[in-house]
C-alpha cells in the first residue's frame, strides 16, 4: 500500500511538473512589417503573411486585382470591406498587408488592408 502511494505521488508532481508551460517569447502585432517586392512575395511560402508596395494595374474580376512594382505583377484579392472608402487611381502606390495564397501554378494574395503610400 505504501508503494502505491509512493509511486501515485511521484507521478502526481512528474505530471505537475510537465504540465508548467515553458516560457517563450511573445511576438505582438504584424511580423510581416518589412517591405518586400512582389518577387519576393511569390517566392514565400504558402500563408505567409506578407507587407509590398505597388500600384494597380487593372481589375480582374470582381475583387481581383493585378497589382504591379518594378520587379514583377501578382493577383490580389482585394474584398470590398478592406478598401473603406479609399479611393485609388492607376497612379497611386498602395501598401498592401496580406496572406499568400500559393496554389499549383499560380500565386496569389490575399489581402487584410490596403493604404495609400505618399
């Protein structure tokens, strides 16, 4: 009997013991804050969160939108919520925040915000 008290205890503070969680760093807010060209958006992998600049060239469909800078073009999804009454010609820049969407042979991003870049 008094083994198995022995032993119910010592695995009582082992499992205690392990449960504790171990101390890590907390990262706040977007760790996509580095501006990236649009080649190196296409270059990362597959929900990446990403940050570029660019301007937009056309709209592909509904809330698609091609989006280009000087080194490459990539589509991005642009929902109708995100622009909040932004109004942006073919000839402002954009910042856009965003998720990379990778597919088979096609890479895209959607975005979470769009601003105005001065």
């Amino acid at each position: 009997m008094k083994k198995l008290i022995l032993t119910t205890a010592i695995t009582t503070l082992f499992l205690v013991g392990c449960s504790q969680p171990v101390a890590q760093n907390q990262v706040f807010g977007d760790k996509s804050s580095t501006n990236m060209t649009i080649s190196q958006v296409k270059s990362q992998y597959d929900d990446a969160l990403v940050t570029f600049t660019g301007k937009i060239i056309k709209q592909l469909d509904g809330e698609d939108y091609l989006v280009a800078d000087s080194t490459d073009s990539i589509q991005v999804e642009i929902d109708n919520h995100i622009w909040r009454g932004l109004n942006v010609t073919p000839n402002d820049t954009i910042r856009i925040h965003g998720k990379v969407d990778k597919e088979t042979f096609s890479t895209q991003v959607d975005a979470f915000s769009v601003e105005k870049v001065n």
